[in-house]
C-alpha cells in the first residue's frame, strides 16, 4: 500500500508547479521531496510528471491523481481523528446492563440524559440479573452495570448514582394499604417476598437489615428470577414487598403502595471494571455522577 506522506508530497507539488515552493509549505528539503515523488512513480508504476530542464508538466496519470488524491488525504485524515477519538473517550460502543427493577425509571432516565451529553458514544442496555450483571462486568462482556445494593470488591470501580427511598409493595385491599404510611415494625407478621439471596447478596441482606433494625425477623418467601410486572405472589398471596419507589408506576389495579416510615433509601450504583476497560467508561461514570445529582437523586 503506498504511503499516504508520498500522495501528500505529490499534491503539494502538482498543486504548486514547483518543488522548491511545495517544498518551502511542507518544511522539507527540495532533494527529498522530489525523492519522494519518485519513490511513488516506482510504487504506482506509472509517470507522474513529465520532467523538462527546469520545469515539469503532469501527466494524465498526475492528473488524475491530483483529482482524486486530495479526497482520500481529507478521509485518512477523518478516519485517524475518528481513532483517536477512541483513546480520548469521546467515541465508544459500550453495553450497559440492568436489573428489572432499574428499568421503569432511572435506567432510561440516565441512559437518556448519557446519550445526549456523548452523542459519540453509542450505549445499548440489555436487561440481566445482578448476578449477570456483576460476572459480565468482571470478564468484560458488559462495560457497565446498573446494580442496587452491589458488591464491593477491589475490581470494581463503584460509583453511587441514586438514594432510593423505599416502600411498601401489597394488595391493594391490604389491612395496611389505606395508610399514608407504615412503619417496618407493623409487617412483623407478613410475608416478605425477595428474589433468592445468590441474585443479589446485597438487596437480600439491606432489605433483612432494615428489618431486623426495627425488631422484625422476616418470613421469606423466595420469589423467581422472572420479569413479573404483575407481581402474582402478592397478588395470589398476599405478601407484601419492599421495593424501590421508581418502580410503582404502571403497577396492576390490584396493587397498591405505601410509604415507609421512617424513610428509608437503598443505593443504585453504576459498576465498571477498574482496569482494562475502554476510555469511554470513566467518561460515562464521572458524568453519571454529575446528571445523577442534577435530578436529585444524590
């Protein structure tokens, strides 16, 4: 492939008429200027130039390389600025994974104000569990994940983006769903419904902690890793569920909420690899921060 410095000295000097002045604009030495030229010749196999004494015409070849030679310089040029942008971060392809429960709000909400502040990063969600999540993150099938309560280990970079305030999930003809609120210590005798612990070690353990805080030892009853909008163990059974408070919109007419009282939040955090991961990350982390405090989330 011919070296694209060559295809520029060429232009220069069919555009100038002259291997000294072309030689001037490019701050090149007129003798390895017209070596180059010639160098190309012999990689082209076909005269550019047609040299006299003191002056040179082009040929028909030269001419149509001087037609079209400046346009495949102005798109290298474009192509190696695009690359580069990579390394800065401002252009990336990135995979953003999140739970259920992030999907109704603040997944679209983030990945939406993410989009517009880097219009060159392309981002796609894929919703997984947090178990899905955490692993791909780890071998770098996933760039970053959406997860409530995670994991703190020394490969993740963590970044909180949201304080959830929590409420009461239940039937809407529910003892307790006329209240304007409810304290924990009111449920001591229901039926908490959470997804089996291994999904997510740290919602599992917040929400037995919050719990136990207030003199409750819940009775557990282990819900499917399936995408249930409709809830149907606390519709069928009449659990109840403490839940995020972005996730009560479009509930089914047989649910209803309540705020808990005292308040109570769980974190949402972005996780990410903290080494080996593209530029473009640490960009979407730190700007993640900045959008979630401009909605008040933290």
């Amino acid at each position: 492939m011919t070296d694209l410095r060559r295809l520029q000295y060429f232009v220069a000097v069919a555009r100038e008429r002259n291997f000294t002045r072309a030689a001037g604009r490019l701050h090149i030495a007129q003798p390895a200027l017209s070596r180059q030229v010639r160098l190309l010749e012999q990689e082209l196999g076909v005269e550019l130039l047609h040299r006299t004494t003191h002056q040179f015409e082009l040929t028909q070849a030269g001419e149509f390389l001087l037609a079209r030679g400046p346009e495949v310089l102005s798109a290298a040029d474009e192509l190696w600025r695009s690359v580069r942008t990579y390394g800065t971060g401002d252009r990336a392809e990135l995979v953003v994974g999140y739970g259920a429960s992030a999907s109704y709000e603040t997944g679209p909400r983030l990945l939406a104000r993410l989009a517009d502040l880097h219009p060159g990063i392309s981002i796609a969600a894929s919703v997984r569990s947090t178990g899905e999540i955490v692993a791909g993150v780890g071998d770098g099938s996933i760039d970053l994940g959406l997860v409530r309560c995670p994991p703190r280990t020394a490969e993740l970079d963590t970044r909180v983006i949201r304080f959830e305030r929590q409420v009461v999930l239940l039937r809407r003809d529910h003892r307790l769903a006329s209240q304007d609120s409810v304290g924990v210590a009111e449920l001591a005798e229901e039926t908490f419904l959470l997804h089996p612990r291994e999904a997510n070690r740290g919602h599992y353990d917040a929400v037995l902690e919050l719990c136990r805080k207030h003199g409750v030892e819940p009775k557990v009853a282990l819900r499917a890793l399936t995408f249930d909008l409709r809830y149907s163990p606390i519709v069928e059974n009449g659990a109840v569920s403490i839940i995020g408070e972005s996730t009560t919109s479009g509930l089914p007419e047989e649910l209803s909420w309540v705020a808990l009282e005292p308040p109570a939040c769980f974190e949402v955090s972005l996780i990410a690899r903290r080494h080996s991961r593209s530029p473009a990350v640490g960009r979407v982390l730190d700007s993640a921060v900045v959008i979630s405090a401009d909605l008040g989330w933290i």
